[in-house]
C-alpha cells in the first residue's frame, strides 16, 4: 500500500510539472502572436497612411506664417500686421536657459530617446495610476513638433498613428538640435503668440537673451495647457507651474537650488506687450496695409515668407512690406512722422 501511494507521487508531480509547463507554452504562444499581429497591423497602417505623411522634402522646406512687416526707408521696422506673432529664431540664437528650461518642462531625456520616449510612457502611466487621473504625458518634443507642424491636433487613432510615423521620420531626417529649434520657433504659448521669441516679446516685452530665469521658466510652463497657464489671465496658476518647472530644472541639473529659489520668489510680471517697433509712423503703416491688400489682396498680410514674396514681386512705390528684407523697398522717410504715444519702440 505504501508502495503504491509513492509510485502515484513522482507521477503526480510530474503531472503538474507537465500542466505548468503547458500553461507556459500557451502563454508564451498567445504573447507571441499578439505581438506579431499588432506588427502586421503596425505594418498595415504605415502603408496605409504612408501617402497622408509628408515627404522628407516636404519636412525641409516647411513654411509658416508670419506678419507682414513694414519697414522704413532706412530698415527701420515700422508695423507688424497679422494674426499670428512669430519671430523666428535660429537655434544659436536661442539662449541656452531657455532651451533648459524647456527640455525641462517638457522631455529631459530628448538628445537621449530616437523620438519616443519608453521610459517616459510606462513613468506617466505609473504616476497616472498611481493619482487616478491624468497628470502627465508621454509626449516628445519630437512629437510634439510633428503634430504642430505637419498634423493636425485632433485626437484620434489616426492622427496619433500619423504622428508616430512622422516622429520616426523626423528622428532620421533631421539633427536633434534641428528638431528643438523648430520645436521652440512652433510651439503655440497663448496670446496668438508662436515660438519663443514671439512669446518673450508678447509677454515681457523683451528679446530672448534678455530673459530671466523666472521668465524663461514662465514661458517653458505654457505649452502643457497655454490658455490656463496664461500669466496674464491666470497669475496664480503660472506662478505655480513656474515653480514646477524650476524645480525640473534643479532635478535634471540645468540650475542650483539657490538659482532656482530665487528666481522661485520673484513676482509674476507679466503683462500684454505689443510689437517693438523702431519707427513711430503708425499712419504710414496703415496706408501701407491698405495698399497692399488693395493691390495683392488679403493673403498677402498673412503668406509664408516665399508666397509673400512672389505675391510683392513687381510693386510700385511707396509699399514696403516684405517680411525679413526691409532694403527691397522703401516707404519713404517714415522716421519723420510724428510719434504717436502707447505704441511701445524700441529704445
């Protein structure tokens, strides 16, 4: 009887070895074939799509709107007329505090990730978890870049499939220090305001090299939420997403922790600045608007740079409105015009 009970042992044992082992086996099949059928979908939706996402000349000579400028005889800047503010910046001419204080704020792993960040995704679903509710998101730089440039901000599986692909692209096409000059000459920062310089001049009325800590960090909180993290609409709410963006800062090492408490007591002094302009001739200006959307309609007051170009190829005097070329043309002795007060020049 003893004999029996410990043949049936080594058998049972085995037994159950054998059903672990299955199990195994079918967990390791079924892992195995979810991941090659969510590849072949990969597969399937990239050349799906492939003829939506731009090519990479497309990418390279991308354009954007920026004001018609007028400019006085001597190339002195007189208006900026449009919806949008931009001032393009290249990368050199972007202080180094403000590309911190925005890798930072938005991705601190970005010269080290090829456009998508993994430990970045399972970090904002942990700590999305973890609080219950959306905290943070697993959005690149590069992402970002692509979606504002080449895509559009719907939210859906399509556009976030297109916006994969495009992220993977760009990471190939371009160097990283391209993609973070792009990203910081796109990036919407409220009050119609495009790029950091525009955003520098909208908000403090200064150019970028003129930009306090607390005023870089400032402008680094707003892309997350622009309209709630305005610190001219809401102070309070900016004063509180500066500090968590200086605290970044200290974190990843781009400031000392005396720099960062410092700038961290300064008060929000942000208020509505208009374009700084050379030359007080807004008269001038104005009858320079009007001719020219007499003459070349209203898209020529808010064309990309070449469209605008073209559309202003032959006019006659006394327009000058060519964006970045204020020698082309001439509006006269605009420097003569008597001033008009509220209109903020350059001193």
């Amino acid at each position: 009887m003893h004999s029996a009970r410990w043949e049936r042992k080594p058998r049972e044992l085995f037994s159950v070895k054998w059903n672990y082992f299955r199990i195994g086996g079918a967990v390791v099949a079924c892992v195995t074939l979810i991941t090659l059928l969510a590849a072949y979908a990969f597969i399937c939706s990239f050349v799906y799509l492939s003829p939506t996402l731009p090519t990479p000349q497309a990418m390279r000579s991308v354009e954007f709107q920026v004001p018609l400028r007028v400019y006085s005889r001597n190339g002195g800047l007189i208006a900026q007329i449009g919806e949008q503010r931009r001032i393009p910046a290249t990368y050199e001419q972007i202080p180094e505090l403000v590309k911190h204080a925005f890798l930072a704020a938005e991705d601190d792993r970005f010269f080290e990730h090829h456009g998508i960040d993994y430990i970045g995704v399972v970090r904002a679903v942990l700590v999305d978890a973890i609080s219950g509710h959306k905290t943070q998101g697993a959005s690149t730089i590069t992402m970002q870049t692509a979606r504002n440039v080449f895509l559009t901000l719907d939210k859906s599986v399509r556009r976030k499939l297109q916006e994969t692909f495009v992220t993977y692209e760009m990471e190939h096409e371009f160097k990283k220090e391209e993609i973070l000059g792009l990203y910081l000459n796109v990036i919407f920062l409220g009050q119609r305001a495009y790029g950091v310089a525009a955003a520098a001049e909208t908000y403090f009325g200064k150019s970028l090299d003129e930009l306090t800590v607390a005023e870089a960090a400032t402008l680094a909180g707003l892309p997350k939420a622009p309209s709630t993290y305005n610190p001219i609409v809401n102070p309070q709410l900016a004063t509180a997403r500066r500090s968590y963006v200086l605290r970044r800062m200290t974190d990843v090492g781009f400031l000392d922790g005396a720099t960062a408490e410092a700038a961290n007591k300064e008060p929000m002094n942000a208020r509505a600045h208009g374009p700084l302009f050379d030359v007080e001739a807004p008269y001038i200006a104005e009858m320079a608007r009007l001719q020219v959307r007499q003459q070349f309609g209203v898209a020529a007051e808010s064309a990309t740079p070449s469209a605008r170009s073209h559309i202003l190829e032959e006019p006659s005097p006394p327009i000058a409105a060519l964006h970045g070329n204020p020698g082309r043309q001439s509006t006269g002795r605009c420097d003569r015009d008597p001033p008009v007060s509220g209109r903020p020049v350059r001193p």
